[in-house]
C-alpha cells in the first residue's frame, strides 16, 4: 500500500463533504475558478491543509521543464482535486487528473464537476494504480 494511502483517503471524505457544502450554497453554473475559491474557504473553516494552482513538475530523462502545469488543488502534500465545471466529464480529463497523480507520487485523485445538478453525479475517485493493494512479501 502507498505509504500516503490511508491519509488521503482520510482527506477525500473530507473533501467530497466540504464540495458538497459549497455546491449546496452555491450551485451548478458558476466559473471553475469561483468554485476553487469557495472550496479554498471551506477547507479554510474546516481545517484542511490545502494549496491551490500547485506547479507540477515535469522531469523527462534528467530534464525538468519550465512549462507551467498547475494543479487545482493538493491537499495534505497526498490527495490531488482537480475542479471543474463542464457539461460533461470526459475521459481526458480523467487522464488529466491520473497524470498529475503521477508526477505528484499522488495515491489518490478526485475529479469534482461542480456543473451538475447534483454534485454526487459530479465526483469521480481516482487510485494510482496498486496504491490500495497491500504488499506481499515472500
């Protein structure tokens, strides 16, 4: 098991409780940035270690590049929320959202469309692949 597993797991309840507060106030409708606002302040009043628009940096064969790639949110130095407000969440910004995990060592993602109507429609957990699997030593 990812080492940082079992804390962002604890985040991510956290979390999806504290975009369902800000979906309740404020509704589906809105520009992602607003959104990434109001749940900077929620986790504000609710105690949660967060930072917004966090540079992920990209290394390629000893490279590291200057490109700017920022991810919404990062929550505990584990858990990666990535914002939106789309008509519909499509598969590439799932793949988004797996990619900043692994730049990151991420365990888990969530993917949060605040565009629906009701916002359980709009969360989408993503795993690193073998982050939850306990080890098996022979």
């Amino acid at each position: 098991m990812h080492i940082k597993f079992p804390k962002a797991d604890m985040f991510s309840k956290q979390v999806i409780g504290a975009a369902i507060e800000v979906h309740r106030l404020k509704g589906p409708g809105l520009l992602e940035e607003i959104y990434q606002k109001c749940m900077m302040r929620e986790f504000e009043l609710r105690s949660i270690p967060a930072e917004s628009q966090v540079i992920v940096p990209v290394e390629y064969k000893g490279l590291i590049f200057d490109q700017p790639l920022r991810l919404d949110i990062y929550v505990g130095q584990c858990l990666i929320v990535e914002l939106k407000a789309v008509e519909s969440v499509l598969p590439v910004h799932k793949a988004q959202l797996l990619s900043y995990m692994k730049l990151m060592d991420a365990p888990l993602g969530l993917l949060i469309n605040f565009h629906e109507v009701t916002l359980k429609r709009g969360i989408h957990r993503m795993i690193l692949p073998g982050a939850n699997e306990e080890k098996i030593d022979f």
